[in-house]
C-alpha cells in the first residue's frame, strides 16, 4: 500500500514488470497515460497494455534483463484504450530485491505528444523551403526569395563554405516558374578548366580523342530549368568569357561545333568569395561580375546566427535518427552549452557533422558532452561532468547570451536587436545572469 502511494505521487507513469513480462504494479499517471484502469493492467503482458511499437521485436524491458543496462529517454510510440497513438519518452531499469537477485524490471515513461506538437509547430515556423532558421537575417532573405524567384535574373550567391548556398538555389529554383525544369548544379572548383569546359557546353563527336559521340552538358541538361554554378570565383580567365556569352547572348557552342545553340537557363552562381574583391585583383572579369551580380545574396555564418543552434541540431537529430534507426533522444544541458560555444569555421555543415559523429558513440538517450568530438569543447575550456551534474538553463543562457554579446563587440543594443529582445530585457538578463562586460565596451 506505501509502495502504490509513493508511486501515485509520481507524474511519471511507472510500471514494472516480472520475468514472465506480466505487469506486476501500474501507477497513477500510468493509468491516465494509457487509458488503461491498474486492475485491468496488472497480470496482463505488458506489451497488451502499451501496444507499443516496440513491443514485438524491441522490446526496451527485455534488453534491460538481458544485458543489464538501463536505457534512458527513448522515444517510442504507444496506443491507449481508446486507439490514439502517443508518443512516450521511456527509461528502464532493473528491479532488483533485497539480496540483490533480478527479480524483474521497471519501466518510466512520460506523455510527450505536447513536446512533439511543439516541435512541428516550431518546424512550421522557422523552416523556409528545407532551410531551417529563425536569425532576423536569414528571415529577411526567406521574405524576398519568391519575389527573386518570379523574376528570370541571374543570382549571386555569396557567403562561407557550408552557409547553404545550395539550399537555396534550390528553393529559389523550386518557387520560381521553372520548378517542374531540371535543376542542375555543378562544383566549377572541383574540376580542372578544360573538363569544367566540357561539362558545361558539352561536346560533338570526334571533338577530341575518346570524343566517339556527341556529349550534352550542364546548360543542355538544364534547358528551360536552372543551373546552379557553385564556386564560381574559381573558373579561369578564358572560361569567363566563354560564360559571360551565354549569359548576354544566349547561345553557345559546344566543343568541336561550328553552330550555336540556343539557350535558355536561368543562372543562380555562388562562391564562397568575394567576387568584388576577385575584380579589384583583376582575377574576375569585371563584365561578367555585373552580368552575374543582378541579385545578390549575403549567407550569413552560423556564428552569426547562434540562435539557431538547438533548431538545426535538433534537426539532425532527427534525420540521423530516422537513417540510422536510433532513437536518440537530444542533447544534454551541457553538450548544447559546448555547440553554442563553438564558432563553426565549417558552419552549417560542420554542425551536421558533429552531429552525425556524435551519433556514432551515442547509443541511446541523450547526447553527452562526451560523445561530442573533443577539440570542440575543450577548445571552449568544458570538460565532461562524468554524469555527475549538468548544466543548468541558467547558466547555458549565460554561455549563450555571453556569445552573442562578444560576435558584436560587447554592444548591448546590437546585441539585443540580433536577439529579436529588448535592449532593456538583455540589461537586465545580463544582470540578473552576472556577465561580466569588459570596461572598455561602448553602447
């Protein structure tokens, strides 16, 4: 009776288990989860109370038995009395009794269907055609995209490796008149200048050895649709003018052809270069900058965009979770407050990639600072707690809000407008969370 009234105070639904898997306590909570009344539960098998999708072939209780290790924040899904289906975060762990003989197991597990709502509900809202944000920069691209993508003019792309450039050529492609078009992209810097030259205009046979048929390129295959020309600093002298033709005349011919042909392609180019810089060194036709630069867009870093760190990480998680059929739960406390204490050279990307290694090493549960490749955090000076003790909302509000405020130079007011808060609200958080701002920072 002590038992079942500690375990009815508990907002968790807790039941356990013996080793002919019949439920042998059902709790309070788990009767409001499952629909299901403690005396119709107890005795029964507990896959015929949760019907979870687990149950059959994965059963988390029977690993639990089986290899002695508890598993913590699983994400599973279950049907109740009256044929929902709930997402529930589960824990297990061995039940053991007083002389320490496994007796059976325990299992917790909490309603998330809040959790998952708010999550699609936040997917919704900072999510533009793949592109996953809410930094006011990104959202001031995301407002002007389909107006650029109604329009037929060339596209320039600028910003850091991995920003995702391509993503959005892709989403401009994909708002744009030409979506039901192919959508053909091309690395101009991962090709030496006379492939490049081929792969672009395409060939006729006998145009050079091993030529024994007519080869179509890039524009040919992209015809009425868009080519995306990513790395387009880094095309030398004579292919610039070979492409500012097509862009000014719509024609071209490929190798080995005496007749032009006709072309019509809408351009987005990208480089992750400052084309204006390339023209004033004289390494970029300055032609065919004006020709390219009609629309230009700015891709901010991810270390200007902070905020949107746990989004895209989550994000990941996701994606990794359905490619590698784990059920990986998040990150801890303080493995976010280490990604939001990284600047990412590699930006976007590298994110992912830190994501997709620390899936390697994380089996279940939550992702761990120990699971995170270790330059980063112990670049950051964060070591891990061992599981002794997390990080606190407090004091990752603290590391972030602290970030924030060195990528503007300590500028309160800059600081608080990239954080979409008032100038007063940061003030007094930064009072309240105890930063300490240099004395020689100016508002």
């Amino acid at each position: 009776m002590e038992k079942d009234i500690i375990l009815d105070s508990i907002a968790d639904g807790v039941f356990t288990v013996n080793h002919d898997w019949r439920v042998t306590s059902f709790n309070r909570a788990a009767e409001q989860i499952t629909g299901v009344r403690r005396g119709e539960a107890i005795g029964q098998h507990c896959k015929d109370v949760l019907k979870a999708d687990v149950c059959e072939q994965g059963c988390v209780l029977r690993k639990t038995i089986q290899s002695g290790k508890s598993i913590v924040n699983r994400t599973v899904h279950i049907v109740d009395a009256s044929g929902r289906r709930i997402p529930i975060s589960i824990s297990t762990a061995l039940l053991k009794d007083e002389q320490g003989r496994i007796v059976g197991a325990v299992e917790t597990f909490r309603d998330i269907s809040v959790e998952e709502k708010l999550r699609k509900a936040i997917a919704e809202r900072y999510s533009f055609e793949d592109i996953i944000s809410k930094n006011h920069r990104m959202h001031q691209l995301f407002d002007i995209l389909p107006d650029v993508a109604e329009s037929s003019s060339t596209v320039l792309l600028e910003g850091e490796s991995g920003t995702g450039k391509e993503l959005f050529a892709r989403a401009i492609h994909h708002l744009s008149p030409r979506r039901k078009q192919p959508f053909i992209a091309v690395n101009c810097g991962a090709l030496p200048d006379t492939l490049l030259e081929s792969e672009l205009f395409g060939y006729k046979a006998g145009a050079f050895t091993d030529a024994r048929k007519d080869k179509p390129g890039r524009f040919r295959l992209a015809e009425r649709g868009t080519l995306f020309l990513d790395e387009v600093g880094d095309i030398s002298s004579a292919l610039q003018v070979r492409l500012l033709r097509v862009l000014q005349e719509k024609t071209y011919e490929p190798l080995g052809s005496v007749e032009s042909v006709s072309s019509d392609v809408r351009v987005i180019a990208a480089t992750n270069r400052r084309l204006q810089d390339l023209v004033r060194e004289g390494k970029f036709r300055e032609d065919l900058y004006y020709r390219i630069n009609v629309i230009r867009l700015e891709l901010p870093p991810l270390r200007d965009r902070m905020e949107d760190i746990p989004l895209l990480a989550d994000h990941f998680i996701q994606h990794f979770n359905v490619l590698q059929k784990k059920e990986i739960a998040g990150l801890s406390g303080e493995a976010l407050a280490c990604l939001v204490s990284y600047s990412y050279p590699g930006n976007v990307r590298e994110l992912q990639n830190i994501i997709e290694h620390a899936f390697i090493l994380c089996k279940s549960g939550l992702i761990e600072l120990h699971h995170l490749p270790e330059n980063i955090c112990l670049s950051k000076g964060l070591e891990p707690s061992g599981g002794k003790e997390t990080t606190s909302m407090r004091d990752l509000e603290a590391v972030f809000i602290t970030n924030m405020l060195r990528r503007h130079q300590w500028n309160r007011v800059k600081t608080a407008k990239a954080l979409g808060i008032h100038k007063t609200t940061l003030f007094r958080k930064i009072k309240a969370l105890n930063i300490q701002i240099p004395a020689s920072s100016k508002d």
